[in-house]
C-alpha cells in the first residue's frame, strides 16, 4: 500500500514537472498561442497572444474564440470564420494562406499569421485545439512599400514607366478587342532644365513635385498619370477618342502655362509640349505608340514649344532626320570650334583625412549663342550616332594639357575622374590614345582615375576588363560609375578591378526619408568594401544626407551639399 502511495506521489510529481515545462515553454515562446476545449472556449493565452489580442488570461478564461481573436480579410475587411472554429470542425491543422487582419481588444488593428490544430485524445475524439498565430504588420508593409516602389516613382507618388506601360499593353489588347478607345499624352514640361541648373536638384524635384500634383489634379480618375522619366509624363486616357484626347491636353497645357513655380527668391514661368496619339487596333506594339507620342512630342517642341500636336505619320521620319542632323552638326562644330567646357566637381573624404584635392570632371556645350548646354541634353545623341570616342578624346586632351600649364593645381591634385563613355571602351584606338597622352604629358597616372557606367562596363566586359588592366598597369584608377542602377552589376563585381563604386544617386537622395534607399546605400557600400573597393555617394545635396553618409560609412560624398561645380580655367591651354 505504501509502495502504491509513493509510486503515484512520484507520478504526480513527473507530471507537475511536464506541465511546469510545457507552460514555462508556452510562455517562453515568441509567437502567440491560445488553447481551447472542444467548444471553442478558451482555456489559455501565453503573454504574447495577451499582447497581440489585448486580453489578459484571466479575462478570457472561458470565453468564446470569436470573441478573443477577431479575424478579417486583409483587403475588404469581411470578417472570417475563425481558423480555431475551422480546424476543430474538420479535424485537421488550417493554416492561413495570407495575412489577416486582427482586431485587439482595444480596437487597434494589426496584421497575423495563424496556424490552427485539433487537439485529440486517445480515442481520437477532438478535446480542444491549439492556435498558433505572429505578427507579420512590419513585413507586410515592408512587402507593400517593395510592391509600391516597383510600380510608383518616388519623388512624384506617380506611376512609373514600367507600371504605365505595363497598363499601356491592356489598352492595346483592350483596343484590338474593339472594347474601348483609349489615347495617350506625352508631355515634357518646357523651362525644366533652367530651373535645374540653375537652383539645382532640390528645385527640380521639388518642381516635378508639384507639376505632377497640378496634372493630376486635372485628370479624370480612370485615367493613368505617370512619370515617364526626367520631366516627362505621360497620360493614358480611357474611353477617349482623339477629339476629346486633344481638349484634355489643351486643357492640361493652359494649367502648366498658368502655373508659376517659385524657389527661395526666384519665381519661374513653364509651358509645356504635347504629343497626342490615338491608340487603335493598329498599333503593333507598346514601343511603337510611345515612338509615336515621343514624336508628336518632339514636332510640338520644333514647332514652337508649348503647344498640343496629334501624332502623324511622317513625323516619326521627320523628327529623326532633323534630330539626327542637328545634333551631329552641333557635336562637330562644337568638337571643332572647342566649344566643350570642363568643369570640376569636388569629392569629400568623409572617413579619413585624403591627402590632395579630389574632384570630377564633368562636361558642358556651349551653344551658338555663347549658352551652357547640360549634357543630357546632347550626350544621348552623341552615343546614338558614335560621337563618344571623339568628345572622350577631346575631354582628355583637354584636362592633360590643363593640368600641365598648371603647376599648382598638379601639386594639390589627390585624384582627378574622368568619364569615359561604353563606344570609346569599343574602339580599338582609343586605348593606345590613353597611352600615348599620359607618356606625352608626364601625368602622374596614380592620380586619375577614370569612371565607366555600370551598364556600359557589363555590356562591354571583356573589352572593358582588358582596358582597366592595361591603364592600371600604369597606375591608373578606375571607378563604377551610377552603381546600384543595374543590380544585375552585383556579380561581375569579383571580376572587375575597380578601385571604386559610386553610389548612384537616385538611393542617396531619399536616404533621409526613404528606408529602402538608406537599405540600399548601406548594402552598396557593404558589398563594395566586401571586395576591397572604396565607395562614393553622388546626389549628396545638403548637411544631413552627408552627416547620413558618414555614418554608414561611406567613404566620399559628391553633390551640391559638398560643392558647385567649377568652370575649370583653360586660359593658360591656348
């Protein structure tokens, strides 16, 4: 009898000793646990099901699931029949398949992810269930913020190209299918690039801003407003025949026109081009109606500038022939009467002390009347018709001939950057040109360093490779230059011997406000010092983007918030 006694004292004991550690684990766990019997009551909440339902143990003890943990659609906030309730009912685990929306006891809201299992005994008779829930609020907005990026430009909340033409394609499908008639408005805003060289990047964003709220303050809901890039927007409007399509644009035209934009003291006067197309069954392709409505665009511009023009069908032709003698004219008389300007560009250390000055050079035209052309107003152009490699030639000449007429900048000099474009990376003669203009000068080649596109150094690899080797061979550096961009970059990484990644600006602009840029500027910089490559932050435009830098620790910071560009002086060249 006595020998009964203990053993059960000690099967007591053990169990006690198992129950302690299954609440001690329950309690321990990080996701939310909630017991019931087999009618759904409740039974037990761990601390994390307290702080995610708002209900403490004992206010819950015996009350109905429905009524601790409220469950809705994520979307259209219908209630849902509770996991709990469903898993019980069909004797088998249910486990959410989205996130759903859980309303806490005090009526805040927040997003989980459950999983829900019958509880049997011996028998397989059901006694109770198990519910098994975490919150997922902080990555289902990371994931929301990752699905808006992907679809909407940042700094306008517009659609982005890819999105437009994403909904461009369903208009034409739309359109073949004889279901609606749609149009699209190509806009370039007229004054843009004044306002940007003149007060700099901050202004022409803020300008974008605000000419992207005024447009869609004129468009009609169902209508698709997007940034196409730079100051470019394009308008797909639905159910619109082309009559209509040119009222919208006219209308759209006199709101640009009427509009003022002020900066600090300054206040500026825009217009804007228009090009209409209608979208038929007869389109061939996204790439061909936006052709089209670039081309109306541009034959608006050469008309006169702010003014509406419907596409036709000879201006496709039109507009290339005149674009492609024009600029090829402009490029050659400027190569050849020396109308290129260089400029420099300071780069800050940000981490340590660098010794010398450190700067890049960039490029300007000046036109026939005696004006600064920025250079994405002719460099697309001179890629396009394979004027790069002479313009390079010209830059580097020009910048070795500077730096030998002038001792003391060659004393100070730390580092000097150079671009060079993909065409010159291609062309055979141009790597012995290097050569040559470094033995002619005597240039301390340790001290320039030369800057290749990201896109540009992937799409001309082996040519690139080969390049970098033979230059560094004698001491050259080089840089990625507008790095981030591509992404597809990241692997070639291991096997370009770089000295430097710039950062490309798009990420450090919005660091201050954007956590994906700051992710990815910290990421870049990462990975660049990961493989032994020292990095450089572009479109640093105040204190606090540069104070930013310095704390992930990126090496160099470049932009207005370090300095204005400088007209280099070439007075003692000639």
């Amino acid at each position: 009898m006595e020998l009964d006694v203990t053993e059960r004292r000690l099967y007591e004991e053990a169990l006690f000793r198992e129950k302690e550690r299954a609440q001690i684990t329950l309690q321990s766990i990080g996701d939310g646990v909630i017991t019931t019997d087999e009618h759904g009551r409740v039974e037990y909440l761990n601390p994390v099901a307290e702080e995610l339902t708002g209900w403490r143990l004992e206010d819950g003890l015996g009350k109905a699931i429905d009524e601790i943990f409220r469950s809705f659609h994520e979307e259209t906030c219908e209630p849902l029949e509770n996991p709990m309730t469903v898993a019980i009912r069909r004797i088998r685990p249910v486990k959410s398949v989205r996130p759903m929306l859980l309303i806490r006891r005090d009526g805040n809201e927040l997003y989980v992810e459950s999983t829900a299992s019958p509880i049997r005994d011996g028998t397989g008779a059901v006694t109770g269930g198990v519910l098994v829930f975490h919150d997922v609020s902080e990555a289902r907005e990371l994931n929301r913020r990752l699905t808006y990026h992907a679809s909407h430009d940042v700094l306008t909340g517009l659609v982005n190209r890819r999105e437009f033409e994403t909904r461009l394609e369903r208009a034409l499908k739309s359109a073949r299918a004889r279901e609606t008639s749609y149009a699209l408005c190509y806009i370039d805003i007229d004054q843009f690039k004044i306002v940007n060289d003149t007060c700099g990047h901050s202004a022409g964003d803020a300008l974008l801003g605000q000419v992207g709220a005024l447009l869609k303050s004129k468009v009609r809901w169902r209508d698709t407003l997007a940034r196409l890039g730079g100051d470019e927007f394009g308008v797909l409007l639905e159910s619109c025949p082309l009559e209509e399509a040119l009222r919208t644009a006219e209308k759209l035209r006199e709101a640009i026109r009427n509009f003022r934009f002020t900066f600090e003291d300054r206040t500026f006067r825009l217009g804007a081009s228009i090009g209409v197309v209608p979208i038929t069954a007869e389109n061939e392709d996204v790439a061909s109606v936006l052709s089209a409505a670039d081309s109306a665009c541009g034959a608006a511009k050469e008309m006169g500038r702010n003014r509406v023009h419907s596409f036709e069908e000879n201006d496709l032709d039109l507009m290339r022939r005149r674009r492609e003698m024009q600029w090829a004219a402009r490029i050659n008389n400027a190569l050849e009467e020396s109308r290129f300007e260089l400029f420099r560009m300071a780069i800050l250390p940000l981490q340590k002390d660098e010794p010398g000055e450190h700067y890049e050079l960039l490029l300007r035209m000046t036109d026939e009347s005696g004006k600064i052309v920025a250079p994405d107003q002719f460099i697309a152009a001179a890629e396009r018709y394979g004027l790069m490699p002479s313009i390079d030639r010209w830059v580097i000449d020009t910048a070795f001939r500077w730096l030998v007429s002038e001792a003391d900048e060659r004393e100070r000099l730390g580092t000097c950057s150079i671009n060079l474009s993909g065409q010159s990376l291609g062309d055979d003669k141009f790597l012995p040109f290097v050569i040559e203009q470094f033995h002619r000068s005597g240039i301390d080649a340790t001290k320039v360093c030369f800057e290749i596109t990201e896109t540009a150094a992937i799409a001309n690899f082996s040519q690139a490779s080969r390049f970098i080797q033979a230059l560094k061979e004698l001491g050259c550096r080089f840089a990625l230059d507008d790095f981030g961009t591509g992404l597809s970059s990241f692997g070639y990484l291991k096997h370009f011997p770089v000295d430097f990644l710039k950062i490309d600006g798009s990420f450090v602009k919005g660091l201050l406000h954007d956590p994906i840029d700051r992710e990815m500027v910290r990421s870049i910089n990462e990975i660049g010092h990961l493989t032994g490559k020292q990095t450089i932050a572009e479109w640093a435009e105040n204190q606090e983007i540069i104070t930013v830098l310095r704390g992930l620790g990126v090496d160099f910071a470049q932009g207005y918030g370090v300095s204005q560009p400088q007209r280099v002086n070439r007075t003692a060249i000639y």
